[in-house]
C-alpha cells in the first residue's frame, strides 16, 4: 500500500507503484539534504518574524529541523522512496516530529522554488570547493615551473618538433589555461548566487514575505527579479557544466601531454610509482591509469553538459518535471571534475622529468626556423631563407645527420651569408632565449612570468 502523500487530497486513488518507482529523486537528491534543511531553517525564521506563523511555532519547526539534520549527518535518517523526494522526506519527518505545527513550514513556498534553492547552495559551495582546487593546481604548476626553468626541451605542433622551449614555460601556459578556467567558474558563480525562495510555483506568494532576510541568512548576494525565471531556469547551472567540460578538456589535454612523455619512446618524465598502475600479466609495465582515467572522464562531463540542455531546449514556461532530471548530471560532474583536478595536482606535484632526454630532443632540425631567422636578419627575404634552410634539412637528413652536425663550410655551400655567428644557434638554450617578445620562452620573460604568478598566488 503507497503511503499516503502529503499532496494527496485531490487525489481519489493511491499512487500506482510504477509510479512511485519512475518518478522518483530521492535516490539521488538527498545529497541536497543538508542544504534543503538550511533553506528551510531560514524560511521559518522568516516565517516567524513576519508573524505568518507563530513565532513559537518557528522555533519548534526550527529546532526538529536541526534534530532531522543530526540524524542526517549521523546516517540515522531513514529515507523512503514512496516519499518521492528530499523535501518531502524531510518535511513528513518533521511533521511526525512535533506534530502538525510541521506542517506551517511549506507556508509560501513550493517545493519548485524550495529545490532550485537548494540546488544554488549545493553549487556555491562545490563552485567554491572547485575554485580552491583549482587554485592548488596553479600553485603545483608555479613550483614546478620553478624547478624547471633551467630545461629546455622541443615544443610540438602537430606533434612534430617545432622550436626549443623552456619547460618552465610549458608548465605556466598550463596555469594560464586553469587560470582562465577559475575565472570562469568565479564568474559563474555571480549568477547561481541569486535566491529563488520565495517565488512561489511560479507567480510569486501571496504572504508577506521577506526575501531580503532569508537572502542574508543563506548568504545570497542577489535576489532574483522574476518569480517565472527563478523557477523555470537553469542557465546557470548549464553554465556551470559547460565551464566544467572546458576544464575537464584543459586537464585532458595535460593528460595526454604527460601519457605520451611518459612512454619509451619518449622518456621526457618519470610518473611517480604511487600514481602508477601495474599490469597483470606483463611485470615490466607501468601504466599511467590516473591520466588515462581524467582524458576518459571528459566523456562523462560533456555527456553532463548535453544531458541538461537537451532537458531544458523544448520546455514550455515555467517549472516542468523534466527540471528533476537536471541534478545527477552536476553531481557527476562535480565529483569527476574534483577527482581529475586533484589526480592532476598530484601528478605535477610528483613529476621527475629527464633533463638530458629533454634536451637532446630539444636540438636537431627543431633549431630549423631560427637558422631561417638567421638568414632573414641578414637581409634575405624570409621565403628565400625558409627554402635555403629547407635544403639544408634535406641535406642532412639524405645522410643521416642532426643539424649540429653541420660545419660553417657546408652551410655557405647553402648561403654565403652564413658567418662564424650562425653556429650559436645550434645551441637549444641560445635559441630559446632569442624568443624576448612578450610572452616568449627566453629565461629572462619565463622567470618574469613566475614573478608575476608569485605575486598573484602569494606564494
């Protein structure tokens, strides 16, 4: 037999167990639970002081509502699924609690406005959480970036040597990347940070309400505007999954980078054995699996992202059913993009890169483009120098030969405006340190680069 609901009345028939089954969220939505009781406590404060309801009634609704709360935290509260949701799980317990008085709580509130609310605390809190992750990845990558402004190794394009850089400077375009993405995220935030108490259904409430209050006892800077709009949207929180599937496409990205250096082939880094896996067959292997794991969970938090604007694309104003289906794609989201920011703080933290392989590879025909740029400040057109240097790599490569092996001899057999001076540039750290521009990889603009971060992380 279905529990009697606490909607019930227009009702001549229980509920259909099918019913009851497909239709409900609290398997999921319970994770809003402690932020559902918070909500509700500032609600009857505002109930009380407004003298909607008795002000002792208040307090007894407040104070089951902190009993409910313990038991919460403690895992003693007994969740039922006939009771659909969250709210209502919490609100029958209230009421069986201390009476009907609980009853007085849902006073000018629907569980439409009641659970956006709640969802908006949930993510203030886990956008914040996700700021300071964040914030710990830029401090990893600085330190890092330190360590290694003294190695250069071949930047890539299209995953062939292209120039020498610094690695301290591959490690700071990382702390760009997630610095764009903190900033992104905060931005979000000015919008979840809106409170929707109080809006009714959809129409507004017809008591005297003082949203102002309940917006300062939970914290909200804004109140939002349009009872419609604060029931019936969910850009925000689109927005927050479409900043979560950039973020998890930067730590992919970084993941990829350290899978492929990290094989023989490569040799560039050495992962550390405690963020390693090992194979069940084959004893030699160690199998970068916290990498693997953060490019595969990319998947997941663009699926995330799809899910709810497919949800929300065709849905007539103002508040649909369809919105329940717009909280376990965020919690996903949210749990897999704190998982990889921490597992890729850790990884950087534990990086051990190999210096001489590094440099080795930073050399040969990736000194290429400077020796054009070499020809070019000696007054040759750049796409004469490119094609003079062009048969000097062909050259070479006929015998089996690096660029540092060239003589100043067999360059002017090329270009007799080759001189003495053109034999620097087969020197990695001389290259990468003609790059001065703004921005570039020469020690002297990585190490102001690192300044600048020391400064803006205060570290």
């Amino acid at each position: 037999m279905s529990e009697k609901k606490l909607w019930g009345g227009r009702f001549s028939e229980g509920t259909d167990e099918f019913v009851e089954e497909f239709t409900e969220s609290i398997s999921f939505d319970k994770n809003l639970a402690l932020y559902d009781i918070k909500g509700s406590i500032a609600h009857a404060k505002m109930l009380g002081k407004q003298g909607i309801i008795p002000q002792e009634d208040a307090e007894k609704i407040i104070k089951g509502l902190e009993e409910i709360k313990k038991e919460i935290e403690e895992g003693k509260f007994q969740w039922k699924k006939e009771l659909e949701d969250v709210h209502m799980n919490i609100e029958k317990a209230l009421i069986e609690k201390i009476g009907n008085v609980g009853g007085k709580l849902h006073t000018g509130r629907s569980r439409n406005d009641q659970v956006i609310t709640a969802f908006r605390l949930y993510l203030k809190e886990e956008t914040n959480n996700i700021i300071q992750l964040l914030r710990q990845l830029k401090k990893a990558l600085l330190k890092k970036a330190e360590e290694t402004v003294d190695i250069v190794m071949p930047a890539y394009t299209h995953l062939q040597r292209a120039q020498p850089i610094r690695l301290a400077h591959y490690f700071l375009a990382y702390l760009e990347m997630y610095n764009r993405d903190q900033e992104r995220f905060k931005d979000n935030l000015k919008r979840i940070d809106q409170l929707p108490l109080g809006s009714g259904a959809l129409a507004g409430v017809d008591f005297p309400l003082d949203r102002e209050f309940v917006a300062k006892e939970l914290g909200f800077s804004e109140i939002m505007r349009n009872s419609l709009d604060a029931t019936a949207s969910r850009d925000a929180i689109i927005e927050f999954l479409s900043n979560a599937a950039v973020c998890m496409a930067n730590l992919s990205r970084q993941s990829e980078d350290f899978i492929i250096w990290n094989s023989a082939e490569f040799s560039f880094v050495e992962l550390p054995d405690k963020l390693t896996t090992g194979s069940s067959i084959m004893p030699q292997k160690k199998n970068p699996d916290v990498l693997e794991l953060i490019r595969g969970k990319v998947g997941r938090v663009y699926g995330d992202l799809v899910a709810l604007l497919t949800i929300v694309k065709g849905l007539p104003m103002a508040y649909n059913r369809d919105l329940q289906e717009d909280k376990e794609p965020v919690f996903n989201a949210v749990k897999t993009l704190k998982g990889s920011i921490i597992g890729m703080t850790k990884i950087v933290e534990g990086l051990k890169p190999r210096k001489d392989i590094m440099e080795k590879a930073a050399g040969g025909f990736a000194l290429a483009t400077d020796l054009a740029n070499y020809l070019v400040r000696k007054g040759l057109p750049f796409r004469q120098a490119h094609h003079v240097v062009g048969q000097i790599v062909g050259y070479l490569t006929q015998q089996g030969k690096e660029l540092e092996s060239i003589t100043l001899e067999e360059l002017k057999k090329f270009s007799s405006l080759f001189e003495e001076d053109a034999l620097n540039i087969l020197n990695p750290y001389y290259v990468a340190d003609a790059r001065k521009t703004f921005g570039g990889t020469a020690k002297e603009r990585v190490l102001e680069q690192i300044n600048y971060w020391k400064e803006k992380l205060g570290v």
